[in-house]
C-alpha cells in the first residue's frame, strides 16, 4: 500500500517546473471558460484579445506565487524566471501554431511575464513564511 501511495503522489521539487505546471494549468482553465463564454453567449471573436491577456496575467502571477512559495527564497528570481520561462512558451507555441513572427508585442508580453511573475514570487516567499 505504501508503495501506492508513493507511487501516485508526486510532487515536482523543482520550484520553477512546479510554478510552469501551475501557471499553464491555470492558462487551460482560463481558456476553457473563455471558449464556454464564446460557445455560450453573443461574444465574438475578436472580442477576445483583453480576456486572453488577462488570463496571461493571472496564469504567470499563480505560476510566480507556487515558485517563490516552493523556494522558500529569492522569490523574485524564481518567479521572475518562471514568468519568463512561461512567456518564451507562449510566444514560442504562437510562432509554430500561428505561424506569426516575433514582434515588439511578444517582447512586451514576455517582459510582462517576467515582472508579474517576479511580483508573484515575492507573494509566494511571504505566503511561505506565515505558515
């Protein structure tokens, strides 16, 4: 039994990777109510570029929290790296999807990244420290 419950539970050590899976965990969730609210309501398409930023900015600030939480320390690197690590994704995934090319846009979008994760990381440390 013991070896089950070893073998199920599986925590990744890695401050940074664990941040990654957070924020992209929370970038599908927020895409899939994103699209029930298309499929669901007279909402169109390119009504969605704000909604998709904001989801961006939620996904790298949760990713930036679990990183600087897990790290006990230097929650502003971490989550600045997990920010950045998590906006080269994005720009990456939309350069071989879409087929778009890298633009002032994607920069500022993985500065963004990188800053409001380092802001969550700096949450994540103090979080850490009241428990």
């Amino acid at each position: 039994m013991q070896f089950i419950r070893q073998f199920i539970s599986l925590r990744i050590t890695n401050p940074i990777l664990a941040g990654l899976c957070y924020a992209f965990f929370w970038m599908m969730m927020g895409s899939f109510i994103l699209s029930l609210f298309l499929w669901l309501s007279g909402m169109q398409e390119h009504d969605l570029g704000v909604y998709t930023y904001v989801i961006h900015i939620f996904s790298a600030a949760v990713g930036g929290i679990v990183s600087g939480k897990r790290s006990g320390r230097k929650g502003w690197y971490n989550g600045g790296l997990t920010g950045l690590f998590y906006g080269l994704f994005i720009v990456l995934i939309g350069f071989l999807a879409l087929d778009t090319s890298i633009s002032l846009d994607h920069i500022l979008l993985i500065g963004a990244a990188f800053v409001i994760g380092a802001i969550g990381g700096m949450f994540g440390v103090n979080l850490r420290q009241n428990m």
